[in-house]
C-alpha cells in the first residue's frame, strides 16, 4: 500500500525528518558497510535516525534495540515476534521496534509514495 509522506505514521515522519535534518547538519553517521562495497538498501532505526545502517547490520542490532515508546529494551529477538514495524520508502528501509508492554498494532499506514509531500 502506498500513502503520501503526510498520511504517514507519526513515527515515520519523525524519524525521516531527523534523519533528513542529520544529513543537512553533517551529523549523521553510516556503518562502515554502506560507506564500502556498492549500493545497498539502508535502514533507519526510528529510536536512532541519525546513524545509518545496511540490513546486515540492522539485523545484528536486533538484540539490543530499544522500545521506541517507552526506551526501555525492545527484546525482540526475531522479526516472528510481530512488534516491528517497517516502512519501505523509495530509498530506506524505516523500522521501530515496541517491547511486549508497548506493542499495539496500528492500522497499515503504507509505505512513502509518490504523493509524498
């Protein structure tokens, strides 16, 4: 499903508009795998937008990311648990992770399309 960047999920606008702010201040970091090798899909954690990753590397991170609603660990120990969300935009991969206590399902809000504004 595709939605325009305004009907996005407030966690996804907000994590875009800090990672779009990192890139414009020269704040933002990347894994050493996306600086070498070629073209890959990044990803952007939503509990920390400024720092780029691969997917390897997302992946790998999984065990200690943190609970984008209340900070606390996500412990999410496989994508089978069902409290990640991801939106895939044109050109990132956005992901948030909920611990057990936070998760609620929201309502499918899509991925960044065209209509983005």
């Amino acid at each position: 499903m595709t939605v325009p960047l305004r009907k996005a999920a407030k966690w996804q606008q907000e994590t875009r508009a800090r990672m779009l702010a990192s890139q414009a201040d020269k704040s933002c970091t990347w894994c050493v795998h996306l600086l070498h090798g070629g073209p890959r899909p990044v990803v952007v954690h939503a509990e920390h937008p400024t720092h780029l990753v691969c997917r390897v590397c997302s992946i790998a991170a999984r065990a200690q990311r943190t609970c984008l609603d209340c900070g606390g660990p996500a412990g999410s120990e496989s994508p089978a648990d069902g409290r990640e969300d991801v939106c895939m935009g044109p050109v990132a991969i956005y992901t948030r992770l909920r611990c057990a206590a936070c998760h609620r399902p929201d309502p499918p809000a899509g991925a960044f399309g065209n209509g983005a504004s």
